[in-house]
C-alpha cells in the first residue's frame, strides 16, 4: 500500500546523502524494475510485445478495464476478453521527477510520469517521452502510446504526445 | 447517523514522546514514553487501562500485543490498525465502538514511529529504508508495475493530486508556500517542533530543493521519531479524572478503495464524505470550527481538505490559504503546533493530541486559539484514499 508517510529530511538533503551517484548510472544494462508476470497480466505483456496495446474487456457489460483483474469493476462479471485499443488518451495529470528514486532513470532526470486516461476509458501510469525543451504541458493533453524495449527485456508503453514533431 | 454517540466519550489524557531526531530510539520505546505521559495527564495508574488500539511502523507484526508486554498489561480488548494515516483517528473511532459494545472501559490509542532513527544507524539501513518506500509506490504490484516507468515514492502520488488542483483550479506553488510557511510559523512558537529553530521566508521557499514537481522539499512532511497517545473513556468516568475532559463530539470514516486515479479522487478526496459524517453526528458545520488540526503529508494535502472539509469551495484552498487563514489570529488557525510539515510526522496522531490541547486551553496566549471551543482533526492513509474525521469540543 502506498504510503503518506513523511519523506524529508532537510539535513540528509543538504548533506546530499540521500540521492544515489550520478556516476553509478553509467554501469551498463541499467534497467528499471520490470513487471512481475502474472497470469492476469500476461495477455497485456504478450501484446505489448507486438507493438499494441490491449486491455481487457467485460464480456457482459462492454467495460474496458486496467490493471488487470480477474472481476469487472463495474458489473462483477468474471467473463472477459482481451481487446486491442487505440492507444490514444490524454494526460489525466503528470509529475516531473527532479530526485533519482532508482539508478535506471538517472540519464533520464529530470523525467515525467504521467496518468493516461486512455480513449476506452482507463487510466494507466506512464511515463511520457519525446517531450524535448518544451515545458508548457499541462491535463489534458493528448497522448499516444510508443512502445520502448528495456535492454533486451519486455516492452515498456510509454507515451508521447500526439502532435510531437 | 451516529448521533446518539454524540458526547457520550471522550479524551481523558493526551501525551507525547520527544519528538525530532532521537538517535537510538525505537517505535516501542517512544510508544511507551507517549502512553505514560498520557497517563499522567490523565491522572490514571495503568491499571485503570483495559484497551490498547495502537499503531507502529507497517513493518512490525502486532505491535500492541508488545506495547502491552512492555506495560505489563491484560487487556479487554486490543489490535494494530493498518489504514495508513487514517488509522490514528479510527483507533479513537474504534475505542469508542469498543466501549459501547462492552469488550473495555478505557482506552489507550496511540501510535508511533522511528522514521529518522532507523535511516540514520547505519548507510546500509538508509538505502534498505530507501527500497522499501521505493518498492510501497507499486499501485497494483501483482498486476502492473508503475515502478516500470520511474514512478517510485509517496510525494510523486500526492504531486499527481496537487498539478491536477493546479490545472483545473489556477492553485499555485506560492499557495502551497502558504501553507507551508504558516505551519513553520506555529512550530517556531512550539519548542518540541523538529523544525521550531528554523525560520521560512517565501523565498526560501521558492528556491527548495525540487523533489518531484510541483513538490519541493518544503512541501513534504519530516522524517521523524515521534509518538503520540490519547486515553478515551467514557464521559461519566471522564468527570472522576484529573483533566478537564474533551468531548468527542464527532467522528466519519470513508474510504475512496476505488483509488487514487479514479474518478476525481484526487482533487475531491474522501474527507468529503468522511467530514459530512462528523458533522452530522457532532451537529455542527465547518463555520462552527475554531481549530482545524489537518493531515499535512504534503502541502497540498492540506489545501484540499480545506475545501474537502468546507472551510471554503472547491477550487478555492489556494487563496484562503494564502489570505493568512491558517496562522494563529486568522480565521481559521490550522496546525497550531506546526503540523506534520515542521512539528514531526507522526501520521496524525500529533494532529489529535494538539486538538485536544487547544480545546483544554492548555497554552499562554502565544500559543492558544483564544476562542476555542470545537475542533477538528483529520488522517489519511493508503495515499489517500481513506480518510478519518474527528471533531472535539469542550465540556
């Protein structure tokens, strides 16, 4: 469970203990925390794969939904499909990371993650690419999905926006 | 709903442990420190305790059975609760229900934590210390990994809260300066506040070191040791005690378990509907409030429960921050000991024990909310998504 606990240390901070070096992130192969695959979440993966996003379907009442469940959320059916989407969405809201959490990203600082409410409906978390010098983003901009593998592992959806050069 | 509660229990006793950096402390021992000196206040041998509801860190496994171990306690009736911030007030919530079902007479709730001792004995701790809250940010581990994509840690969550406040509502970083600034105010008049010997311009402000925008360092709450407790009786056994008694004149529970990322939760929070119980049980509204004592994680969270909680209209927390209302002598003084932001985090539970004083007007006139007579104090935890109310007044 995510937690609301306090996170600052002001002395920590100005002492600059808290971030990890800079310099650890040039150690090759460098990736972030993969996804553990499920039996929920292996269709999304598989499809990732192909270059397309799916989510799945309510076989009784039509809803798209996300994560991944074995129940609707909606109508409590257990009966889905998986259907590919247009990948389409917008920017729900979005943070821009300034402090490294985890070595992968330090190239990367600062970088932002976004929540996409997808066209179907969904939101999902995301973090958007291509943004370039360009910082007049803002809710409700909208997205499309760009596939990224990690090193030779899966692939990652990520987002970038739709009228990005 | 719960009206006929209404009045009928109350605070009997309110401590704390030190408060800050306390090296080689433990949650156990700062637990105990609280609860003794709540016992004191309370003018009660620890035999006249039959109920322990408290809450350590996520990590220990039963930490009330060992809070009664080391008091050397036989309990009616006891448990760890696990909402996050929103546990602290539920302890209350549920001391009460404890009570009138017959399981006790008189409960001990508290809660405690040693967030900055246990990241500072050791490098080895604080990374350890650092992945764990890394590995919390996962929305739905079994299911998809938001770490996947850089999102780690409690501040991204609550900043995807505040750019969306800021967007639809026009609320701004200098607002969310406000706040910071009037609590820092109110722990520089509190003694024991981590952050009481260090002043903050808006300036200083401005230039904090960003975290994860639209959050800088002053937006987040401390890491801090602290614990806190309350006894809760009932008001007839109340009236033999040594402190004049605090009613609990309200309390509500609601929790958004849809989550973070449905609907509008994260700018219209369950403190809606969780503060619209407590009202309806205590008979009172948001202008009948003296003191506001608000879970302050971050800036923002406080902003939006100053509308959630109907202090002014949505959209609108910005400006009434900004319009000095908070600070003691405005209109609505809020985090009178400095709040989660500058006295300590101690997930709420310092957020009651302050209520509490006020409305016994513990404190000179530096300190005290002259006219207090109600007030109101809040918890949030699971990001969030469950909220807790409670409303105090006096006798």
């Amino acid at each position: 469970m995510p937690s609301c606990g306090g996170e600052r240390d002001e002395r920590e901070f100005e002492r600059g203990l808290v971030d990890l070096k800079i310099e650890d992130a040039s150690e090759e192969a460098l990736l972030p925390p993969l996804p553990q695959i499920t039996e929920e979440t292996r269709p999304f993966w598989e499809s990732c794969e192909k270059g397309v996003l799916s989510l799945q379907r309510c076989a009784s009442c039509s809803q798209f939904r996300f994560p991944p469940s074995v129940i609707c959320p909606n109508c409590a059916s257990m009966d889905h499909s998986w259907e590919p989407v247009s990948g389409l969405g917008t920017v729900f809201s979005f943070v821009t990371f300034k402090r490294l959490y985890h070595k992968a990203f330090a190239s990367l600082l600062p970088y932002v993650v976004a929540v996409v409410e997808l066209s179907e409906g969904p939101r999902m978390v995301s973090r958007l690419v291509a943004l370039g010098e360009d910082d007049s983003l803002k809710c409700g901009a909208p997205v499309k999905v760009r596939f990224e593998r990690q090193g030779n592992e899966l692939m990652l959806p990520l987002f970038e926006l739709v009228d990005a050069k | 709903m719960n009206a006929e509660l209404r009045d009928r229990y109350a605070i009997v006793g309110v401590g704390q442990s030190r408060l800050g950096e306390v090296p080689g402390s433990t949650a156990l021992s700062l637990m105990v420190e609280a609860a003794v000196s709540a016992m004191d206040d309370a003018g009660l041998e620890k035999i006249g305790i039959d109920g322990i509801i408290c809450r350590g860190p996520d990590d220990m496994y039963g930490f009330h059975q060992q809070v009664g171990q080391l008091l050397g306690l036989d309990v009616g009736f006891s448990t760890t609760l696990d909402n996050g911030g929103a546990s602290q007030i539920l302890s209350i919530i549920l001391a009460v229900s404890a009570i009138e079902a017959g399981l006790c007479n008189t409960v001990l709730c508290g809660y405690a934590r040693d967030a900055w001792s246990r990241t500072h004995h050791s490098e080895e701790a604080r990374m350890s210390q650092r992945a764990s809250g890394a590995a919390q940010s996962q929305h739905a581990r079994d299911s998809y990994s938001s770490e996947s994509f850089g999102l780690f840690g409690a501040p991204a969550m609550h900043a995807f809260g505040a750019r969306r406040h800021m967007d639809l509502y026009g609320t701004t970083k200098d607002q969310l300066g406000a706040i910071a600034i009037a609590f820092r105010e109110h722990a520089r008049r509190n003694p024991l506040a981590q952050m009481h010997a260090r002043e903050l311009t808006l300036d200083e402000y401005r230039a904090g070191r960003p975290i994860v925008e639209p959050f800088n360092l002053y937006d987040c709450s401390l890491r801090t040791d602290a614990a806190g407790a309350v006894i809760v009786t009932s008001l007839e056994r109340a009236r033999d005690l040594r402190k004049e008694p605090v009613r609990i004149s309200g309390f509500g529970t609601h929790n958004n378990t849809s989550g973070w990322f449905h609907d509008e939760n994260m700018t219209s929070t369950a403190a809606i509907q969780s503060s619209k119980k407590a009202y309806s049980m205590a008979g009172l509204g948001p202008s009948d409030i003296d003191v506001f004592e608000v879970y302050d994680c971050f800036t923002y969270m406080a902003l939006v429960q100053l509308e959630d909680y109907g202090f002014c209209q949505k959209g609108e927390g910005g400006p009434f921050a900004e319009s000095g209302a908070l600070r003691l002598g405005g209109a609505l003084p809020t985090n009178t000991a400095g709040g989660q932001l500058s006295e300590g985090h101690a997930e709420g539970m310092l957020q009651v024990v302050e209520a509490a004083r006020q409305i016994r007007h513990d404190y000179g006139p530096d300190r005290q909310v002259g006219n207090a007579e109600v007030a109101v104090a809040s918890g949030h935890g699971g990001n969030t998504v469950c909220h807790s109310s409670l409303i105090l007044t006096s006798t």
